[in-house]
C-alpha cells in the first residue's frame, strides 16, 4: 500500500470524529426517537378508545399487539433489502412508511382499521430501527464505536417518554387522534432531512463496488486526506466475505450460524423480561396489596434504566463485549428475583425495581451494537434487523407467560422468579457466544488493534505529512469478538 491507498476502518479510526459523523449520529437518533414515540403512542391513547368507542379491555389486545407484529415483520424483511439496496434508500422508505401509516391511523373511524393500520406502521418502525443501528456502527471509530451506537439508541426510551408527555397534554386539547396525527407528521418531515442530508453508509458503497469518486466525496466530509486517495480497502476476511455470501445467506452460513443463534436467543429472552413487566408489574403490585396510584409510579421506574447503555458502550469499548452485556443479563436476573422478595417493603421495592429496570435495559439496548460488530458488511444489516424482529416475539411471549403464571395462581414472589430464569438464559447464550470464537467483522473494541488481531493486515496511521501504511508480515488469526 502507498500513501494514497487505505483501509476503511483505519481511515475513520485515525482522524478526529467530525461534524459530518455527528450529523449521521444526529440523524439516526432523531430515527430513533421517533421509532420511540410511535411505538408507544398506541399506550396513551388507549384509554381513549375505550371511552369513545365503547370497548371493553379485552379489546384492546389486538391494537395493542398489532405494532409487534409489525415491527418483527418489518425488521426481517428490511435487514436483507438494506444489504442489498443500501442503507439509505430503506432508512428513507422505512420512515416513510410508518410516516404515512400513523398519521393515516389519526383517521381510523374502526378498531379493524385501526388494527390494520398499526401493524402497517410497525411494519415501518421495525425496518428504521437496525438499519440506524447499522448506519451508526459502519461511521463510527473503533474506539467509540459501541458508546456511539448505545448513545443513539437511547433515543427510543427518550421517545417513549416525551410521547407521554405530550399525549398529556395534547388529548384534553384535541383528542387522542393529535397523538396520531403528530406521530405520522413528525417522520414525514424527517424523511425530506434525511434526503437531503443522510449520506450512504461508505462501509456499504466500498463492499458493492461503488465509484472511488463517490467515496472520496463522502470520506471528504470526515478528513480532505480523502481526496488524495486512489484505493479504499476493507479488511474484512471472514469465509463469508471470501464466498460472496450476502443477506441472509451469510447470516446463516457455517461461520455465523451458531452466533446468529446466541444473539437471537439473548434478544427473544430480552424481550419476554421487558413486555412482562412492563405490561403486568402495576397488576402485580396492586394484587400484592400496593395502593394503585403507588403501584403504577413504581412499575414506571423500570424502563428508566435504559440510558446506562451509554456506560456499558464505553465499557464494551474497552474490555469483551460479550461478556460485559453478559455479566449485565446475570445481575438482572438477581435483580428481578429481588423485586419479588421485596415486595412488601415499599421502600426497598422502589429502589430494586429502578435498579433491576437498569440493569436489564442496559444489557437489551447493547445487544444491537455487539450485534453490528458481530457481522461483516455484506450481513450486517440483516444480521441486526433479525436479531431485532425475531426478539420481537420475546415480547409477545413475555405477555403471554405472565397471563399463565397468573392463571396458575402463583404468588407475586413465584412469579418474579420464573421471570429471572430468561435473564440466566440470555447470560448463558452470550457465554456459548463468547466460546465460539467468531470471526467478528469490525475491528475488536479497544484504543488499538493487539498485535494477535492484526494479522496481514496493514497497519495504518498518520502523521502531519499524510498517510503513512507498515504492512504487517504476520498470518491472519481468526478471533472472538
């Protein structure tokens, strides 16, 4: 390699994180947030419904449950299409569609239609969500990479709560449609800012092939070293890349399988911790005897804790991901158990619920990040995007089991230690993960490539003078990420 050739990665590792990335960063958690606020919104505006259309609720189920099956739907059909099409154009469609579809459900004069009209806007929220995720991780350095990505998806509880705040304020105003009506205008007007202002994943444009012109300009907008160059590489050297494997192909393939697995199982029991709790806790408490006003405060509590995924992205950063997100799912099964040993000691029931909602929020919202290095480019849309839709069916799981424990007649204590046991499964499948020793695709987390990790792989930095490249002489090792 000369001083006009350069990997990828190393380019966007070696310079300063600029504007440019913090507008792609800006952008996606706007994406985000957005996703957050729509998801929710069915949740406010339900006890309206009731009123207005004279439901009882039980009824409620379907609507309630029909963005779900959106958002599953709509993350395994968008993961492939982003590998293949590029991440912009589905990022652009995905938020156009839920767009449409919620400020169309504003209109639904019927429960049916409203039905139909939720799982067409979920089909929306799930396609938006990994291809941001993936987005984010493909311009982000080595060295920031997860605590970036944590950062941005931290948008989606932000979302969630500012979606309550002002469905507060917006019903005894104009109706619970203004919820709706906000909620579908809001992407729309995204959608003409990411058309003007979202680039192209660059990991993405060098993968397909795409002209060294149309690279430069974007590496342009990170440092004018870019102009310079006359070849841009990646170091990805996994079998999958070496077979031309893409999509689903690669995600399933010998060398990801097993993984795949692991990441899917971890998500699923994720999920079923988080619906369960967030759709029974306050049914919970009340029927251990919590004064209800009291019981729906505390159970608020619990999805508090997602903006810890910052803490755990700087430290994924640093040491093996796996295992931090792991050691996180262990301390939120003992959290859990304790909420339901605690229960009749307010006091120390609020402070464990709060604990236990950050811990496990925490651990859910670091599993799309270590889901991004896990893949190379070619998969890792779709390898994100399944993780994500598959982990949808936790949730509907989650409320499912709960409604059986119930049916059962086990105590409130009984019940919190069978919602423990997914937190020691989603542990256990991130250790199997860990001792596969998987051809993670990003560089490993960390300041700086170990001289194990860097294999025939040309080391790049810079100096003052422009870019300078030390070919490695040693054979390329595979390595755990």
């Amino acid at each position: 390699m000369s001083a006009n050739k350069v990997e990828l990665q190393a380019f966007i590792d070696q310079h300063p994180f600029s504007p440019f990335q913090w507008r792609v960063f800006a952008l996606c958690f706007g994406i985000v947030l957005l996703d957050g606020f729509d998801t929710a919104a069915i949740g406010y505006v339900a006890p309206s419904l009731l009123s207005e259309w004279g439901l009882s609720k039980p009824d409620l189920a379907p609507v309630l449950s029909a963005a779900l099956f959106g958002l599953a739907t709509g993350a395994l059909l968008a993961g492939p299409l982003a590998d293949r099409i590029g991440r912009k154009r589905v990022l652009i469609g995905s938020v156009l569609l839920l767009g449409l579809f919620c400020l169309a459900s504003s209109y639904a004069a019927s429960l049916d239609t409203l039905v139909v009209l939720r799982f067409a806007t979920g089909i929306g929220l799930g396609a938006a969500m990994p291809c941001a995720v993936t987005m984010m991780s493909e311009f982000a350095p080595t060295q920031r990479r997860a605590m970036l990505t944590n950062a941005m998806f931290c948008g989606f509880p932000l979302g969630a709560a500012l979606g309550g705040f002002l469905a507060s304020w917006l019903i005894p105003l104009w109706g619970w449609r203004s919820v709706l009506m906000l909620g579908g205008i809001a992407p729309l007007l995204l959608v003409l800012v990411l058309i003007l202002l979202m680039p192209e994943s660059v990991r993405y444009m060098v993968s397909r092939g795409a002209a060294l012109v149309q690279i430069r300009a974007v590496l342009g907008r990170i440092s004018h070293a870019a102009h310079h160059l006359t070849e841009v590489t990646l170091a990805e050297t996994s079998i999958a890349t070496a077979g031309q494997q893409h999509g689903v192909a690669l995600v399933l393939s010998s060398a990801y399988r097993m993984g795949s697995l692991m990441l899917w199982l971890s998500y699923f029991m994720g999920l079923v911790i988080f619906y369960a709790l967030i759709n029974w806790m306050p049914l919970m408490f009340k029927e251990a005897g919590i004064d209800p006003q009291q019981a729906v405060l505390i159970a608020a509590l619990f999805p508090l804790g997602g903006l810890g995924a910052i803490a755990c992205g700087w430290l994924m950063d640093r040491f093996n991901a796996d295992r931090i997100i792991a050691v996180g799912y262990l301390l939120t099964a003992l959290a859990i158990f304790a909420i339901g040993q605690s229960i009749n000691q307010l006091g120390l029931l609020v402070v464990v619920v709060f604990i236990a909602g950050s811990l496990m929020n925490t651990a859910q919202s670091s599993l799309p990040a270590l889901a991004a290095s896990f893949y190379p480019t070619q998969g890792r849309a779709t390898g994100v995007a399944w993780m994500l839709g598959i982990g949808r069916f936790g949730g509907i799981a989650g409320s499912f089991l709960v409604a059986e424990l119930q049916r059962q007649q086990l105590a409130v204590g009984e019940v919190f230690t069978v919602l423990a046991v997914p937190a020691l499964l989603a542990a256990a499948a991130l250790f199997i993960k860990l001792s596969l020793k998987s051809p993670g695709q990003l560089p490993r987390h960390g300041a700086a490539p170990r001289s194990e990790d860097r294999g025939a792989r040309p080391v790049v930095t810079f100096d003052n003078a422009g870019l300078v490249t030390v070919p490695s002489t040693r054979k390329e090792k595979p390595h755990d990420h």
